[in-house]
C-alpha cells in the first residue's frame, strides 16, 4: 500500500504529468471563468485526445481541468454576478454583494484559499479511504458488481435530474445503444442494420461529444446570451480574505465535510454541494442577517463545499465504477477508451494510479489557487467574450475532437445527431448523464450478466450483498421520487 | 409529448427486433427494453391525465417553457451541418476558417474579428495539432480533385 502511494506520488512528479496538468488547468480556467459552458464541456472535448497518451498523464490532465473550474468560476460569480458554472450560483449572492461595496479582492483571497482547502480535504479523504475500501471491493463477485453498475444507473437518474422516470428510462435507453454492434459472446449482430460503422458499435467519444458538448454550446448560442459588460476594480484586500478563510476555519471544514459526503452519493454533484455549503454557513451562523449582503461567510461555504465534492465523488467511481457526479461519468469514459475498469481491478493492478489520482486532485487545487490569485486581473477580461465568438471556436474544437476518434465522417455525423438529441433533452429537462451512463456501463453490464447468469443461474438473487445493493437502489429511488413530489415536480 | 411518444416507440422496436437473437443478447436487450418501456408508458399516461386535467391538451414538457424561436434552434443547427458539409468539400482546416469567418461576421462581428478569429484558429489548428502533433485530417473533395 505505502508503495503504491509512493509510486503514485513519483508518477505526478515527473515534468510531463506536471505539464500535461497544468495544461489542464489552463483549461479548466478558461471554462470555467467563460459563462455559459460547463466543466463538462472541457472534458467532453478532451476525451478524444486521452487515447493516445499513457493512462497517468491522461488522468492527470482530466483532474488539471475538473479541480481547478470550481476554483476559476468564482471570477464572474463575484465580479459581474454570473456564475462561470452552475456551482458558482451559490457564491454569487454574497459575492457579488462583496464586490459592489468594493472588498471583490477579499471575496477572491477568501474564495481562492478554501477552495484550495476543501480541495486537499477531499484528496486527503479518499486517500485516506482507499485502503479501508480495497478490501471491501475484494470481496465482490460478478453478481455484486452488477448489482452496483444498476445501482449507479438508477440512483444518476432518479436523483440527477428532475424527471425520475425518465432518467431512469434513459438509462434504459442508454444499456440499449451501448449494445449497438456485434455481441462479444455470442458474436450475434444487434442493431447494425448491416452499416459496417454501426458494426462496431457507437464511438462513446462522439456520443458524448454530441450529447453533452453540442447541445451545451448550442443552448449557450441559441439563448444568445451576453455577458454584462460592467468590470469593477478587483480592489485591494486579497490577504484580508485568505485571513478570513482561516478565521472561519470551523465553517471551512464543516463544508468541506458537506462537499465529501455530497460527493460520494451518486449522481449529485458539486452544484447541489455549493448550495448545501451556503445554507450550512447561513444556518450555523449567530448572526446571519448580513447574508445575502456581502458577508464573506457566504463566500466560504459554497466554495469550500464545491471543491471537496471531487474528492468524495471519485470514491465511488474508482472503488466501483459508480460515478458520484456528472464530471465523473466522463471519467468513466475515459477509463472505458484506456482500457482500465473501476473496481477491483483498479484497486489492484492499477492502485498506483488511484494514488496519482489522488495526490493530483490535492496539487491541481493548490496550484488552481495560486494561478487564480496571480492572475485574476487579467483572466477577468475572459467574461466579456461574446457568444458569436465563443460558440463557432467550440463547435469547432467539438468538431475536431470527433475527427480525431477514427478520422472518418461517420463519427462526425453521429456528433450531430446526438448532440440535436442532446439538445432536445436538455430543452425538455431530461438528464443526460443518464444516457451517457447506461452507454458506458452497457459492455460492464452486459459482461456480468453473462458471466452472473452463466455461473450462478438464478441462485444469485440470493446473494446477500445482491439483496442489500437492491434494497439501497430501491430505497434511493423511493426518496428520489419522494423528494420529486414533495418539491411539486410535475411527476413522483 | 412527441418526445415520450418517439422513446416508447424506440424500446418497442427494440422488442420487436431482438426476438430473433440468441438467448443471452436477447435476455440482455429486453431486460433494458421492456423496463424503459414500462416507465416511459407510465410517464406518458401521467402528462396525458395530468394534461386532461388542465383540459389543455399541448401541455409543457417536463415542466419547461416549450416556447422558445424554434427558427433561431433550427438555424443554428443548419450551421452545424453545413460546417460539416463544408468539412466533407474543402478539408477540415480550411473548413475552420470558412465557418468561423461566416458565423462571426453573419452574427454581426466585423470583418477584423471574424477573419482574425477564423484565421487565428486555423492557425492553432494547423500548427499545433498537424505540423506539430501530426494530427491527420479527413482530405476534402474538392482538394482531391484538385490533386492535392
């Protein structure tokens, strides 16, 4: 284990990881200060280009991009009240209060450093955890961890969206179009209509390349929003926030417990952990009528929340290969196209590399902090690029990235067609990380089914581990369809 | 509505057309099937009383205001396709030139700004990506005809 973790850690620091994850915070900053698009479409259009590289530095780039956005979306949050991502809504309303009355700087100081606290927090836990879960995870068989690809399935879309059956349906949805192609065991043809692209299957990179990629840039463009253009001065006042960050060192650590447990629940995610982390702040304080006015606190606590919560998430996605968020889902595609499957596997062969992983998320949020806090006067001018701009350099990487898959033009044209069928389902509130999820577990899925089926018959049912993850889906989604109710959606 | 209606034909084809496979494919397909089925059909029961009830049959889907320029969706879309179309005539470099040089100056860029950007992106492209990385990239049409 203590190897493991040392080699984990010499893996990071070699001048290429370093780069290639500094790369990817540059670019995590860029989306995540630009409103509009998401963490997700980084990712999405970095995918394709993971193939090529070794599976650390590949991962490393991924965690560059996904620690440093949270970080980097507080700059329009604060500076002109738009979150860069949606889990920067939280820190808008006492931040952009903090600006108004001229301490933006402190907001920053205050942002930047718990941002980088929480982050470390939730690489120390899964640090921390990984040994606890190893032997856990051991213990599985097929019929457990198809039990738990089922689990991640249904609770990502009963949870994740605001449409319970639905996401529960696309994921359904999702099972059927990853067994598109010719049955690895059985070598029957499904569904390729005898199209020889269609005969190897969907690529994922452009499935999720359209679904979430195209539709989100098309939503950005088609709403054709503009970014205020007022700038205030950043002012002075960055160490008076970097001071408070450590004077409200409980509400720092209690947030970052919320983002950690938050994280490890699948299908969440950090936007709903940046909320829990203001109302958390709000609620434990003794004097909270300066919330909503500017009060630093309502900085802390989202921020702190929304770091810590890739921690957290990447412990089920690595110990099981159950994504606890939206970001984590693309992890798992790149997994699937490197050829690494979470669980066991990962917990042995590659547990250097969970360490790097690990390590990574804890560099990439010090480093994120300290690149925002230099660089912040400069990366604001980043607010004010207009859509028409934006949107056809996207489409354009989107595009290049699908070229990239196998250079051939019918990946470009299944781009095109999920992405219109991403958009749609956006327009409609349908989640999509479903989709994606049940398109990425399918082969998984299919996989342990044959062998559960093959080797158990139906005595598996029995299995009490079988019965326990079944219990915990079917108790997730009551709540989830519960929580719909309660909240007035217009379905349980 | 329309979209309820299209999936539960979708997990009804699927149904259809897995009847012949193999046992283990077939087991697997309708499994996946026959669940997405059962929880689309109930979903569209709900709008269907849920839209009764209001005694208004186009009701909004999954609670979000349908109303949007569907012109304004249909266009941008029609730019996605001809950037492709573009791709498949002239090659994919030259294809980033043309369709950012056109998106930016028909949304009211000026010329500066929409050449300097299409220009400055091929230019990324180009260098980095195929001189540097030695990316390859589909051969338009028109290239090879012109026997380049």
């Amino acid at each position: 284990m203590l190897e493991s973790m040392l080699a984990g850690m010499s893996h990071l620091l070699t001048w290429s990881s370093l780069a290639l994850m500094s790369l990817g915070m540059f670019i995590g900053i860029f989306f995540g200060i630009v409103p509009g698009i998401s963490g997700i479409t980084a990712l999405v259009i970095l995918l394709p280009f993971v193939t090529s590289m070794e599976p650390q530095t590949a991962l490393l780039l991924f965690i560059g991009v996904s620690a440093v956005i949270p970080t980097a979306d507080v700059i329009p949050a604060i500076l002109i009240g738009v979150p860069g991502t949606a889990s920067a809504a939280a820190t808008c309303i006492d931040g952009y209060q903090m600006a108004r009355k001229g301490q933006a700087a402190r907001a920053y100081g205050a942002a930047y450093t718990v941002s980088a606290i929480g982050g470390v927090i939730g690489a120390l836990f899964l640090l921390a955890t990984i040994p606890v879960m190893r032997p856990l995870v051991m213990s599985l068989g097929s019929p457990e961890l198809l039990m738990l690809a089922l689990m991640g399935l249904s609770t990502v879309g009963v949870i994740s969206g605001r449409l319970p059956l639905i996401g529960l349906a696309l994921g359904a949805l999702g099972l059927l179009l990853g067994q598109i192609g010719i049955d690895p065991q059985t070598g029957v043809h499904r569904w390729s209509f005898g199209i020889l692209y269609l005969t190897d299957g969907l690529s994922m990179q452009a499935v999720v390349l359209g679904l979430f990629g195209v539709a989100e840039i098309a939503d950005l463009a088609i709403l054709g929003s503009r970014v205020s253009e007022e700038i205030q001065a950043t002012g002075k006042g960055l160490y008076e926030g970097v001071k408070d960050s450590f004077r409200h060192w409980g509400l720092t650590l209690g947030s970052s417990i919320i983002g950690i447990i938050v994280g490890i629940i699948p299908g969440i995610g950090a936007n709903v952990a940046s909320w829990l982390g203001y109302a958390y702040a709000a609620q434990t304080s003794k004097d909270k009528e300066n919330f909503g006015k500017g009060d630093v606190r309502g900085v802390i606590g989202p921020e702190a929340a929304n770091n810590s919560c890739m921690g957290g998430a990447l412990l089920p996605t690595l110990s099981f290969g159950v994504p606890g968020s939206s970001e984590m889902v693309l992890y798992l595609a790149a997994f699937a196209m490197l050829g690494i499957i979470p669980g066991p596997l990962m917990l042995t062969e590659h547990l250097d590399l969970v360490f790097t992983i690990a390590w990574g998320v804890a560099l990439a949020n010090i480093l994120g902090c300290l690149i925002c806090m230099v660089l912040t006067i400069y990366l604001v001018k980043l607010c004010r690029v207009p859509v028409r701009v934006l949107a056809p350099v996207v489409i354009a990487l989107i595009f290049m990235g699908a070229l990239r898959i196998s250079v051939s033009f019918p990946d470009l044209i299944t781009v095109i067609v999920f992405g219109i069928i991403g958009y749609i389902f956006k327009r409609l509130g349908w989640p999509r990380q479903s989709l994606v999820l049940g398109f990425i577990l399918s082969p998984i899925v299919g996989k342990y089914l044959f062998i559960t089926v093959n080797a158990y018959g139906t005595t598996w049912l029995m299995r009490p581990w079988v019965i326990l993850i079944a219990l915990i889906t079917i108790a997730i989604a009551v709540y989830g369809f519960k929580a719909r109710q309660m909240a007035g959606g217009r379905q349980p | 509505m329309i979209a309820v209606v299209a999936l539960v034909a979708v997990f009804c084809f699927a149904i259809a057309s897995s009847r012949s496979w193999a046992m283990g494919p077939r087991l697997y397909a309708w499994s996946a099937s026959i669940l997405g089925l059962g929880l689309t059909s109930i979903f569209l029961i709900r709008q269907i009383q849920a839209a009764q009830k209001k005694g208004d049959i186009t009701t909004t889907e999954g609670g979000m205001i349908v109303k949007r320029k569907v012109g304004t969706e249909i266009q941008f879309f029609v730019w996605i396709v001809a950037f492709a179309a573009a791709i498949w005539l002239f090659g994919f470099e030259f294809s980033v030139f043309l369709f950012i040089l056109s998106y930016v100056r028909l949304h009211h860029g000026s010329w500066l700004l929409s050449a300097g950007t299409g220009i400055s992106m091929a230019l990324i492209i180009w260098g980095i990506f195929t001189k540097l990385l030695n990316f390859t990239w589909i051969s338009g049409l028109v290239p090879r005809w012109m026997g380049f």
